[in-house]
C-alpha cells in the first residue's frame, strides 16, 4: 500500500505526490488553527464563550455579541492568519531557493524594502490615495530590494551565497532609510510609522485590512504552491538540476518574485513582523520533510499559529496596554535564530 496520495488535475498538466501522513498533519493543523481562531475571538476584555462565538460568526448571537466578534475582533484575528501564513511560506520558498537555513524575508532585506515602501506612502500618499494601494508601495520597495539583490550577487547567476550576504546588508542600508525618514517626519506620522516598523495588526478592520490583503492571499498562495516543484529540483544542486531540464535562473526568479510579493503585502498590513519566515518552515520541514509539496501548506498553517498566539499574548498579558505581535515574534525568533546560527556554525 502506498505511503503518498497523488493530487492531480485533469485539464492541466499539475500534479502532485503527498504523503498520506502529511495530509493528516495539514488537517490536524487546520483543526487547531480553527479552533485557535474561535478562541482567540472570544478573548478580551469580554470573555465571550466558542458556543457564542461561533453562534455570532454564524449571525444567530446576541447584538452586543455580533458588534464585539464582528467588528472588533474577528478581522484583527483573520489578519493575524493571512500574515502569518505568507511570511511563513515567503520563508520556505527562499529557504529552498537559497538553500540557507538561516533565509527569510527579514534576512534577505525584503522585509526591510516593503517597509520602506510603506513608510513613503504613509509619508507622501496616505493623505491623497486610499490606503488599499498600500501593498503595492510595499511590494514595489520589497522589488527594489531583490532587483538590488540579483544585481549585486549575479556573476554568471544569482549564487545563494552572494544572496544572502548582500541581502544582510541590504537590510541594514533600507532600515536606516526608514527610521531617517520616521525621526524627520512629524509625530503623528513617526508614531504610525514606529508602530508599522514594530509589526503591530493592531485596529484590523474588513474594509481597510481584510478586503487589502485576502485578494493578494487568494492569488498569491496558490500560485507559489504550484510553482514550488521547482524547488525540490533546485535542493539537488544548479548543475544537477539544469542537467534534469531545469531553467534554473528563470524558476529561481519566479519563486523570487512570488515570495517578494507574498512578504510585500503581508508587510504592507502587518507591519515589519519578523521571524514568522525564519521559525514556521523550520517547524514544518520537522513534522513532514523537506518536500515543498506538503512543506509549504504546513508552514503556512504553522505561520498562522505563531501569529495568532504572539498576538493573543500581545493583547491580553499587559491589558489594557495592546503590545505590537512584532514585540513577541521577536522575543521568540531571536533564540531561534542563535540556535540555528549555532547549529550550522561548521556547515
């Protein structure tokens, strides 16, 4: 009996093998994130009970109820899965490309670019253009970001070494541009950009937040899950992987740029929250390999989690003070990332 379960369509040429025991994990996982989600509403400073929850969600609970789950609480929580779930799979598909554990869209500087993208809106635009353009300011300096990147490391190709050491320093030079214009600016918009430097998804609301960033999800999220065959080639090596027949630059700067715009728009709503893409496809390639097939779903799903509990703990442990998620993603991926670094110190 076979251990993998093939997912294919009929009327195109996709298809995929997935280990029967990856699938159980992804469910088991989309179980404890919903059940995560109700929770989550139903916590604050008016406890409402799952049954409540779910009795608001679904339009039949009490009107102060439906006011709490629906217009407070419920996009701040929607929020926190579709960016946990893009940083954590922008993680995975440069972790794979780069072939470097320590790779995230933090490392690499894309995070930094998409947020200096978003603080020049804030500073020019955000006055005159509604802010539903925000992810593209945020993609556009996430783009600039890896059009330097490619720039910088290519000699005969992109080398993931050159990548990840010129994106470090990439994201050092942008970080100091942001905060250059944050002191110059008034307080007013210093103080949105400091909370938006922090990573904060603080006042989500469906029109200015949800409707922004599920459009971009929804696209986004499935395109990179086809394309990431691609990577599993890719771990074998560039010689080896273009003596299989792979167009190794031209899939490297595909997955590149779906990963820039995954990270870009999470960026552009959430705020400069890090580590999600470091921790999640680390956690993931644990529980079901290094097979992107069932990898990136995984990450995905584990992104959402870390988000949904450092914002749980951001917004309950100090109540009535509301800490940025940033603050403890951080306090959580800083350890992470010196045993990662210790861990790889002879590789």
């Amino acid at each position: 009996m076979s251990k993998y379960t093939p997912l294919r369509w009929n009327k195109t040429k996709l298809s995929f093998l997935i280990e029967k025991r990856t699938l159980w994990i992804i469910a088991t996982l989309l179980v404890l994130c919903a059940t995560l989600v109700v929770i989550s509403t139903g916590i604050g400073s008016k406890y409402v009970s799952p049954l409540e929850v779910i009795q608001s969600i679904a339009g039949k609970g009490s009107s102060m109820n439906e006011v709490i789950i629906m217009k407070l609480r419920l996009p701040r929580i929607l929020i926190a899965v579709l960016v946990g779930a893009s940083l954590a799979v922008a993680g995975a598909v440069l972790q794979g490309i780069i072939r470097n554990p320590l790779a995230s869209p933090d490392v690499t500087g894309i995070t930094e670019g998409a947020s200096l993208g978003t603080v020049l809106f804030v500073f020019f635009l955000s006055e005159k253009v509604s802010i539903q353009w925000a992810p593209l300011a945020a993609i556009a300096g996430a783009f600039v970001v890896t059009a330097l990147l490619y720039l910088l490391s290519w000699k005969n190709g992109a080398s993931p070494l050159r990548m990840i050491l010129i994106g470090t320093g990439l994201s050092a030079a942008f970080k100091s541009i942001s905060y250059m214009f944050i002191i110059s600016g008034s307080f007013i918009l210093a103080n949105k950009s400091m909370i938006f430097m922090t990573g904060s998804i603080y006042g989500s609301s469906w029109e200015k937040d949800v409707s922004t960033l599920l459009p971009w999800v929804l696209i986004l999220l499935p395109l990179t899950w086809i394309q990431s065959r691609h990577v599993n080639v890719q771990a074998l090596g560039d010689d080896v992987a273009a003596s299989a027949g792979a167009n190794v630059q031209l899939h490297r700067l595909i997955l590149l740029l779906l990963s820039v715009a995954l990270a870009g728009a999470a960026v552009a709503i959430g705020g400069a929250i890090t580590f999600i893409g470091l921790m999640a496809p680390h956690i993931a390639r644990k529980l079901v390999g290094s097979s992107f097939g069932g990898l990136l779903p995984v990450s995905a799903l584990l992104g959402a989690l870390i988000l949904l509990i450092s914002d749980l703990i951001a917004r309950t442990i100090f109540a009535p003070l509301d800490i940025p998620a940033g603050v403890f993603t951080a306090a959580i991926g800083v350890p992470f990332f010196l045993y990662l670094l210790y861990r790889n110190r002879n590789a």
